[in-house]
C-alpha cells in the first residue's frame, strides 16, 4: 500500500498544497516552524481519523479559515481508493472513501494502516500507564475492530460504576444490585480486552526485541514486559476483594484500565531513570518498528512509516543502521522530515537508496530535484 497524491486546504498553517509522492522515501525538509509535520499529521488524518498531536478537530482548521479538507489517494492491491475529509467550524467532520461517507469512523480505522515515529512518543516512557496503553490499544485496533469497539463499552461501563461510587461517597446509599450488573458487564468487556492484549505482546516483543539488536547492535540489554492485575486474579475476584478501597477513593482501582508496559535498561534498572536520551529514543523506536512489522503481518501489505525529526538525539551510526533498515524490503512507503535536505540526500546517498524531496516553506511545498538510486 502507498500514498500516490496528498491535496491539502486550510490544514493547519498550510493553505493549499497538492504533492506527488514515490512509493519508497519521501521527505520534507525546512526550518522548524515551516509545516513539515503539519504534512505529516495531515497523513495520518487520512489513515487515522484524527491528529497525532492535537484530539481537537477545530484547531487544525488554518487560522482565518472556516473550514479544511485533506484528500489522498491510496494504491492497495492494485485499486485506487480516494480518502476525503473535511471539517467546517461547529459542524461534525465528515470522512469518505471513493465519495462515500462513513455511518461510523470507526470503520475506517485500518484500512490504511499507519505507523508515525516523532519526539512526542517521549511521553511513551516518560508519563504515566496511559500512555503505554494507548500505545497497544493503537496497535490492535488497527487490525481488530471489535478490540476497539469493546475497549469503548468498557469504558462507558468504567465510567458508570465510577459515577456510581462517587455518588454513594457524597452521602448517597451504594446501590448493590446495580454494582453487582456493572460488574458483571465490566468483567464480560474486561477479560476478553486483557486475554487480546496478552496474545499481541507475545507476538509483539519478539519483534521489538529484533529491531532494538539491529538498531543498537546489542549495545545494551533492554527488557519490555506487560504488566496486568488480571495476571494475579480473576477480574470478578479482584472487584469484590477491592470494592472497599474503591468505595474510599471513589472510583475502581483494578481491571484492564491499570494495565502497564515496564520498560528497562541493563537488567532490571527502570529506562525512564537510567536510560540516555539516545537510548530512549532507539527504545522507542523499536517500539515503533515493531508495531510496524506487527501491522505488516497481520495486514499482508505494508503500512505506511511516518518519521518525525527522526534524527535529533540519534547519533550517525545508529542514523545509518535506521535509514538501511526502514529503507529495506521489509519496510514500504516512508515519510519523514528533518530541517537540512543536504543532510538528507547524504545519508541516502550513503546507503544507495532513493528518495524524493519537498522543501517546505511557510505551509508552501516545492519539489527539489530527485536523489534517485545507484
């Protein structure tokens, strides 16, 4: 699967744009600010439904603007899919393939499959569990739609019993036959939740753990290990055993939605503490490599790879190891971004590989001459 052509109007600080892609390396180069990511993300609009960045539609809409599209052109298979969407101030976006709208967005989701590596993927290591977990819930719900639909009523039943704990902690009688079906509901939408996660880390870590040796040429001996209370006890007995402390705090303490990933560096040593930038940034991009290679499997075609600022806090070796890899048969369409085209076109250079490059300029974009392989 490729992006052919990306039209833009009002997106962001780009007021219009149309781009011509290659199927292997594209990239956008400028001075910080330009909107170059700005492209990006209006890719992954297409793929993904909304930001990278921002979860608010309307500020993606060009300042002095009502309204903006972004269209794309997708080759899958041999077919040609046309992506539109459009967003007008206080009215709802509308996404449609081939000029036919969507009922649900939720139905688009993996169609286009999309992997976007950029420095905000910090708060992967850095903030708390909801993070990570958004990191899984992004990868399996690109190739499970029911996952996604489940991890919905989940947390519509989450947000429920937690309502229902606040109300008997302000003077209100706990009502214990409405607990006891929140419960039941909460346990029906949980387990299946938990049992998929832990199937995708099986398959998962062994990726990531390929990708980090190839990345750093086993520099460092890094660990990535899922961490659930459902590994401890049943999720019904977990409820009951914990409903007093739920009662006190006012909300539910245990379940799918306390899940982690636990990082580490050399042994058991937590990376957020001990980890050099570098060594998080090549963390996390194996994360992301590995969800790659993850999608690609199950998907049986090759998602887009969106890099961002791919090269700030990478030393050159481990720049070079990146570009050959990502840049192999194994990896298909690739987007990235960096501030200096020079830089660019020697590293691709280097490893004889072509690429296609746009000099992005205040939101306007102007193909430069082809770096073209061999």
């Amino acid at each position: 699967m490729w992006l052919k052509r990306l039209a833009v109007l009002n997106f962001k600080n780009c007021a219009e744009a149309t781009l011509d892609f290659t199927p292997v390396v594209n990239a956008f180069t400028g001075a910080n600010g330009a909107g170059k990511t700005n492209l990006l993300d209006a890719i992954h609009y297409l793929s993904l439904c909304k930001s990278f960045f921002n979860p608010i539609d309307s500020q993606q809409i060009r300042r002095g603007s009502d309204w903006f599209m972004v269209q794309g052109e997708f080759e899958k298979n041999g077919q040609l899919d046309a992506v539109s969407c459009s967003l007008k101030r206080n009215q709802k976006k509308q996404f449609k393939k081939n000029k036919k709208a969507y009922t649900r967005l939720a139905d688009h989701i993996g169609l286009f499959p999309l992997v976007m590596v950029s420095p905000n993927d910090s708060a992967i290591v850095t903030d708390g569990s909801e993070e990570r977990r958004r990191f899984i819930d992004n990868v399996i719900s690109q190739t499970d739609l029911a996952y996604l639909d489940g991890l919905i009523a989940y947390n519509k039943c989450l947000a429920q019993r937690n309502s229902l704990l606040k109300q008997a902690g302000k003077g209100g009688v706990l009502d214990s036959s409405l607990l006891d079906v929140l419960d039941v509901q909460l346990v029906e939408l949980g387990v299946p939740i938990f049992e998929k996660r832990q199937a995708f880390m099986a398959e998962f870590i062994p990726e990531f753990d390929n990708h980090y040796r190839f990345l750093t040429e086993t520099a460092e001996t890094v660990s990535l290990v899922y961490e659930s209370q459902l590994m401890h006890g049943s999720f019904s007995t977990l409820l009951s055993q914990y409903l007093e402390r739920d009662r006190l705090l006012e909300r539910t303490t245990v379940g799918i939605h306390k899940d982690d990933l636990l990082f580490s560096i050399h042994g058991d040593m937590p990376l957020k503490k001990f980890g050099s930038q570098g060594q998080q940034k090549s963390f996390l991009i194996a994360l992301k490599l590995a969800q790659y290679s993850f999608l690609h499997h199950r998907k049986n075609f090759k998602p887009l790879l969106l890099l961002d600022d791919i090269f700030d806090k990478l030393d050159d070796q481990r720049t070079r190891k990146l570009m050959q890899m990502v840049s192999a048969d194994d990896f298909g369409q690739i987007f990235l971004t960096d501030t200096d085209s020079t830089r660019i076109n020697r590293i691709f250079e280097e490893i004889n590989r072509s690429v296609r490059i746009f000099e992005i300029n205040a939101g306007t974009a102007r193909q430069l001459e082809e770096h073209e392989q061999g």
